[in-house]
C-alpha cells in the first residue's frame, strides 16, 4: 500500500475534517461541534444508557474514598469504556485533533458544603494568549444530574473568546456564572479556553462525576499509563492504542520513529 502524502494546509479550529464529517453526522453532533467551537461547552445529552451510568456510578463510589480519585484507566474497564465513548471520541477529535492522545481519567464526589475549585481555564499548562487551536478537552461525566443545587460545574459564558487566564478580581466575583445543567449519563465538555469552576452543593446526597481529559498528541499528558500500556491495549484495541500514542512518532523509547512521520504530521493538522 502507498504511503500517504503529507499534508501541508491546516484546518481552521471550528472546522470538521472532511474525513470526520460523516461519523459527526451519524452521532448527532454537529450542532455539540458548533457550541464548542464558537462558545468553549457543550452538553452531550443521555451518552450511554442508565445501566452504565449506574456501573460508572458505583465504581467511582468504590474507588473515591476520600472524596476523589485519579490514573482509573488502569483501574476498572467501565473507565475505559467512558473514554472510549463514540461521541466523546469524535468530539475529542474535532477539539484536539486526530491522534489526540488520553492525559487524565479522575472522579469526584461532591457532597453538601464542601468548598469549591475556583474559577480557572484549563489552558493553566500554558501562557496568555491561549493559541487559536484547542489544546486540551475536557469531559465530566454526570453520573447524577447536573443542577446548581447539586453543585453542577458553573462557566462564564464569553470567556473562552479572550484566550487568558481570569484575574483575581474575576475569580473572586465569578461575574456572569451559570451552571451546567443536564440529565444523569450526559456529559458536560468544554475546552481548554473557557472559564469554570466547579460549584457549590447545597443539596443533601452526593454528586458523582468522572472527570476525562483528551489532549493533542504533542501536549504532556497528566496521568503515566506506560506501566500499564500493553494491558490496557490487549483489552481494548487499536482505540486505546491511539489515546496511549502508540499511533505517533512521539514519545518512543528510541526518540522519534520516523517509521510513522507522515501519519504523526498529517494527524496534527486534523
């Protein structure tokens, strides 16, 4: 089989690849593509059906004993098949680009009164101003839904359109706030630009979430999987094998593989 050429154009942020476009239709998310592009969030409605909520739900239980828990890819297969989600692939592929790459898999349970992470951008690895293109997606999975009173994650419509951090003034007021509100099994996704911080419970009961993080595959991932690479990959396939960046040229033992040059620099320009 020929090698493909490599590309030299690079598709503008709210673009879908034309390879991409008829998975984005298939799935319904076109209009989620839209949202995030132009407004940084966008909410996936009903996901996965009630049963694998509820396995998500109680393995999170299981696992965050002390109110939140982190590197789960590795802990029970109901994560995987969280990151492994169709709908959050493809989104994940529209917003940090084909051969986009898994950086962190984390819960939370969120309780009555307990403090809140205050208003912050995701882009924290990187300097103001943000670049043009989305560098890190991240998704919360509702396991229950997502009201104000139930502590859902709050966002500063606009914000991601400014490409910085909030100031201390801005963090301290939370101007503009509003909560994300859905079912339980959607999921909130927003990108590495827009503004947000988790909100206050005020309920009784728990709001359990699980927190996934994609990347580009040039971003320094948060979670190490490597011990547990050839394991994950057995179970789950060339899927898994992509988000650990065994598709890429990066990252390799032996320094670049130059084996895999032009699918590497033909997947960061999609």
């Amino acid at each position: 089989m020929a090698r493909p050429s490599t590309y030299f154009d690079t598709l503008p942020p709210e673009a879908i690849s034309d390879e991409l476009t008829p998975l984005v239709q298939e799935l319904g998310l076109t209009e989620n593509c839209r949202q995030l592009a132009m407004e940084g969030w966008t909410v996936v409605e009903n996901a996965a059906d009630e049963q694998f909520n509820n396995q998500l739900r109680e393995q999170i239980l299981q696992d965050a004993k002390e109110g939140g828990a982190r590197m789960l890819l590795a802990r029970d297969p109901v994560y995987a098949q969280a990151v492994l989600n169709p709908k959050l692939m493809a989104l994940a592929e529209f917003s940090v680009g084909r051969g986009h790459l898994i950086s962190q898999v984390a819960a939370s349970v969120r309780r009555k009164d307990e403090p809140m992470l205050g208003l912050h951008a995701d882009h924290n690895w990187l300097p103001a101003p943000f670049p043009e293109h989305n560098m890190l997606l991240t998704a919360c999975w509702a396991c229950d839904e997502y009201t104000k009173e139930n502590g859902a994650t709050q966002v500063i419509p606009g914000s991601a359109n400014l490409r910085r951090h909030p100031d201390a003034d801005e963090v301290e007021t939370m101007a503009g706030a509003v909560p994300i509100e859905c079912s339980a099994g959607s999921i909130a996704v927003w990108d590495g630009n827009i503004w947000h911080s988790s909100g206050e419970r005020t309920a009784e009961g728990e709001r359990v979430v699980c927190h996934i993080t994609y990347t580009r595959l040039m971003m320094r991932q948060v979670e190490d999987y490597r011990e547990h690479d050839e394991r994950l990959i057995e179970q789950h396939g060339a899927p898994m094998a992509g988000l650990l960046g065994h598709n890429d040229g990066l990252f390799s033992n032996n320094g670049f593989d130059y084996s895999k040059i032009v699918e590497t620099f033909n997947n960061a320009k999609r």
